[in-house]
C-alpha cells in the first residue's frame, strides 16, 4: 500500500452496489461487457507492465482480510495530509466535506509515456468504460475519481521543466521568457526553479496544485492574477492526447479551437493534456498586506458584519489601484473574525498603504472594545520571497464544511447593495484587471471585483447579490453542481 511509483498510472475504480447501470451509460463492473481480466493484462502489457491495483486507501481500518490496527494508526494520523492523499490515485487531497475514508472502490490499471496514454484512452473508447483524468487531484467535485473509471494518472508522467529565455511563435504577440512543464508537476516544483531565474509564473496559491491538470484547464487563478492573468491565459502552447489517441500540438496557429478550449474551456473535456508551455514574468518587488478584524463578543456581531461591508464595498476601488489577494471570514459562536492577505506589485509601500486608505480609515474608526482590527504591510524584494513567506507550506485537508462560489462584480458590491450583509462565511479573492487573451474562460473573470466561496447554506444570497456573472468551476461543490 505505501509502495512507491514513478511513472503515470491508469486505474480502474469501481465502487459496487453505489449506482444502477444502465444499456445507455458507460460500461460497470457488473455488466457483462466489462473487459474480462485476460483483457485488463492485455492493455496491462500494452503500457509496458504500469498496472497499479487500486484499493481503498483505509481498507486496514476496516473489518475483512485487510484489517491491520497498526496499519490503520498510522493512515490515521496522515489522513488530513495533502502529500498523503496526493500520493494515492484515488486520494481526495482537497475536499471540504471528508468525513471518513472511501471504501469499496476495488482494482486498477497503468501508462508511463504519452503513448500509453493513448492506450488507456482507445481502450476506455473500445469498452465503453468512463475515462477520467486525474493530476493531483484537487478537486472539489471528485472529478479525477469515479465509480467504474478507468483513470489516468499524470502525476508521474514528468519529462521536465525547461526555462527558455525567449520564447517566440506564430500567432502570438509574447515575446518574454517562457517555461515548459513537461507531465505532472506541482506548483512548488516550477515556482522552485523559476525563482532561480529571478522569475515569476502564474501558478495557485497551493503548492501542491497539480500545474497542467485542471486549474489550468478551469481558468486558475493564484496571487500574481490581477497583475499577470488567469492560468489559462499564460498558456502559449500544449501537447494534448485527443479522444481517438493522437498526439498533437496546440497553439495559436495550430488546432486553434482546441488550443482556445483548454485555456479555461474546463477541465479533462477535450483530451488530456501532458505538456504545456507558459509565460515567465521577469520577477518583481511588492507589497503585502494583511488585516485580521476579530469581534470581541457574541454581541459585537452587528459591528462585525457592518464592517465587513465596507470592506466588499471598498473592494471595486482597492482592486482598480492594483491590490488583490485572498481573504476569509466566518461569524460562529466560537469565533467571529475576518482576515486576508493582499498583494499590490504596482505602488510603493507609501502609495500602497494610501491606496487601501479609503477601506482602513473606516475600519480603524471601528476599533474599539467591539472589534479588535489590526493593518499590517510588509515590502517583499521579489514574489519568491513573498510566496516563500506565505504560502509555501501547505495546510491541512478535510475541513466539514460546503462551498458554493460567485463572480462579484462592481454593481454587487455597491453601497447600496445591502445583500451584501447576507453572504455569511464568504471566501474571497479580489481581481481586478484580468487580461483577456484568446481565452475559454468565463467572461465573467474580466469584470470580476471579487470571486466569493460561500457555504450552501448561503448560496442563494449569492446569485441574488450578482444574477448575472456565474461561478468558478474549480472551486464548486457537488451541492452546487446539482443545483445548478
């Protein structure tokens, strides 16, 4: 169970007596069109041997033939690690509702290089079996998981990170450096390297992000967003496997709908991606700030809220003079608070601090023995040293809770938008000048003030305060794609 592997994996997932089959759904392992096992070794000796057996991660932790007490203390204490779920292909590494291990989902399959991934998926086309794609697998939906699927595993397909100094091709007017991701990589990995060069690459706030999967794909956003764009915007050129097996080249100029379409189209829609070059920024000084407003009392929650809403409603102007960031909040009985982390890489320390002026003057108002706020601004000499000091290490997965999520724009986030006050635990991360560029992506990024995350409970709130943006497939719920 805790063996290693290196190499890019195909795996098959079943999960018996969870769904009904049906002659116009994809093949189950209760069909009798399933492939037989003589057929699994087949495609097993196709991909070169890469045959990895997929069990339940917890299986020790359960009775039956597996059950192993020590086995399962010490997948307990990992069990809320990210590397821990990362390293399993049927590992949910970030979840918000991970009340308990997954159980019943029964054996598997492999590939190692990009043919293999072609093997995988004729093999999914000649059974009729669902294909899903899976890098590191953060994913809110499951997505990269799925009853019955065969499953292919780019997290070990890795032929490199290759830095070009310029990178220059038909069709496309960037004339910068460039980085190449050759296969499965981690957000850590590239921001690595390219702080060796005194480089910046748009990449997710998590280090542990898979680069080239679906946060690419879905549009991805992370700190350097409002300055540099999307994730999906970065994308210069891509090697895709499409559904009938081949290989191609993506770009401007070559597959063009295809090269649009994985630039924030959604995720493992139009083939499966195994390399992609993207831009490099030259690297740059910035500002952070952080604020932490925390209510003192049960009963300074009325003062809570009512700051808050100048912080939404101050967000359209702060972001129009270059801050962005994340921020949360949550108001509970056992604890009120609200707190972000905001960047500004176009003003000085001194500009910067005036330019959140408008929103602190009014918050500093409040401190008094109702509220405890504090505003604090650090200068960083490049975004290394920043993300190094922020956000480098990763937390813990499997919180309960449920998200929605929400493009704000400008006209929700007015002062006369009181709805405002009814977005209860929102999660956001305010944008601004999100660059558009031959790019799948929601419309609505490109006049997005602020992306909230909202509990279920409080979706609603959410549509009414903006009814005419839409959402973040990447950071949905399944709550959220049923209902919408």
């Amino acid at each position: 169970m805790f063996s290693s592997i290196n190499y890019l994996v195909l795996v098959s997932i079943t999960a018996k007596g969870i769904f009904a089959t049906s002659n116009q759904c994809k093949s189950t392992p209760q069909d009798l069109c399933w492939p037989l096992a003589k057929e699994w070794q087949q495609l097993n000796a196709s991909v070169d041997g890469q045959l990895i057996a997929s069990h339940p991660i917890a299986q020790s932790c359960y009775p039956g033939a597996f059950a192993n007490a020590p086995e399962c203390s010490l997948i307990s204490s990992l069990w809320r690690s990210i590397p821990f779920q990362i390293n399993s292909p049927i590992g949910y590494p970030q979840p918000f509702d991970l009340p308990c291990p997954p159980i019943n989902a029964s054996a598997g399959e492999v590939p190692r290089g990009t043919y293999h991934v072609a093997a995988g998926i004729n093999f999914a086309r000649l059974h009729n079996i669902r294909l899903v794609i899976r890098d590191t697998g953060h994913d809110f939906l499951g997505r990269s998981t799925g009853f019955g699927s065969l499953q292919i595993w780019i997290r070990y397909l890795r032929a490199g990170i290759v830095f070009h100094d310029k990178f220059v091709q038909p069709g496309s007017s960037w004339q910068g450096s460039a980085v190449t991701i050759g296969g499965g990589y981690e957000w850590k990995d590239v921001y690595d390297e390219a702080a060796k060069r005194k480089l910046i690459v748009v990449g997710g706030v998590s280090s542990t992000v898979g680069c080239i999967g679906g946060w690419m794909q879905g549009g991805g956003h992370g700190p350097p967003s409002h300055k540099y764009g999307l994730g999906s915007d970065q994308v210069l050129e891509a090697r895709v496997v499409l559904a009938n097996g081949s290989l191609v080249t993506t770009s401007p100029t070559q597959f063009p709908d295809l090269f649009f379409a994985i630039r924030g189209g959604g995720p493992s829609s139009y083939g499966v991606v195994v390399e992609a070059t993207v831009k490099a920024w030259p690297t740059a000084p910035l500002v952070r700030q952080t604020l932490l407003m925390v209510a003192q009392t049960l009963q300074a929650r009325s003062e809570f809220l009512s700051a808050l809403k100048d912080i939404y409603a101050g967000v359209p102007l702060v972001a129009k003079n270059h801050w962005s960031g994340y921020g949360d909040w949550m108001a509970s009985t056992a604890a009120t608070f609200y707190s972000h982390s905001w960047i500004n890489f176009d003003l000085g320390l001194q500009d910067a601090q005036a330019a959140f002026a408008p929103i602190a003057d009014k918050l500093l108002a409040r401190n008094n023995t109702q509220l405890f706020i504090t505003v604090n601004y650090t200068s960083y000499a490049t975004y290394a040293d920043f993300y190094d000091a922020t956000y480098h290490s990763e937390g813990a997965t499997g919180d309960l809770i449920q998200v929605a999520s929400r493009f704000l724009d400008v006209e929700s986030l007015g002062p006369a938008q009181q709805g405002s006050l009814n977005t209860l635990e929102v999660h956001g991360a305010p944008f601004g000048a999100i660059r558009h560029d031959n790019s799948a992506a929601n419309p609505a990024w490109r006049r997005a003030a602020l992306v909230a995350q909202i509990t279920n409970e409080k979706e609603a709130s959410l549509k009414a305060l903006a009814p005419n943006t839409g959402s973040y497939g990447n950071r949905l719920a399944e709550i959220k794609a049923r209902s919408a």
